[in-house]
C-alpha cells in the first residue's frame, strides 16, 4: 500500500460515497475524488455515478477496525460493530468480557504500532 495514507477528510469522502450520492456531490467528495480514483478506492460509472470500490470497501473496514481498537482502549466495554469485533475476536485484538469487548494486549501492541505508523 504505497502511498495510500488517508486523511481524514479522504476518509469522509469515501465513506459519504459509500452511503451513496444522490444528485451532485458535496465539496468534501469533490475535494478528493481524484486522489481516491487515482488510488482505486473509487470509481466512475459512464454515467458519472461514483462507487466505492472492493478496495475502497477494505480500507473502510480497516478504518473501523482501527477505531474500535482505540474506543476499547479508552473506554473497555464500549459498543462496537460486530462484523468488527468478530474480526478483532478473531485476531485476539479483543476478548468478550460481561460488560461487551476488552482490548487485548496483543491489541494493543498493534494499536500502539498503528499509532507509531502515524494511521
């Protein structure tokens, strides 16, 4: 993933994409579109709709993998997704606990390795 960092304006682009446009897009998608198309997290349709793509998707979920991690971190027990805790369960980033979700400390490595890559 060469130069595939996001900021968190791109995130919000790609996420308002993901909902779905209805008519013209907003500033923000207008913003970022070409560097999401450029990276291939978005595509144009000929008739000028824009999707997300599979990668696109991927780097959403990761997003809200990444998130989780640092809710759990600050607040365990916190709400959170279950296709996401279902894949951090499953990494053993996080254990069910009576109160809902705990962060590991293998979670915690990882969160602490996310956070010194800058993501």
């Amino acid at each position: 993933m060469k130069n595939e960092k996001l900021s968190t304006d791109e995130y919000n682009a790609l996420a308002e994409v993901a909902q779905g446009i209805k008519g013209k897009p907003s500033a923000c998608v207008g913003r970022n579109s070409k560097r999401l198309s450029g990276i291939k997290f978005i595509s144009f349709a000929r008739d000028g709709r824009i999707s997300v793509t599979e990668k696109g998707k991927e780097a959403l979920f990761l997003r809200r993998c990444v998130l989780a991690l640092r809710t759990l971190a600050d607040t365990p027990g916190a709400a959170i997704d279950a296709d996401v805790a279902a894949l951090l369960g499953k990494k053993s980033h996080i254990a069910a606990t009576e109160g809902g979700f705990a962060i590991t400390p293998k979670g915690l490595e990882s969160l602490a390795d996310i956070e010194a890559q800058g993501t």
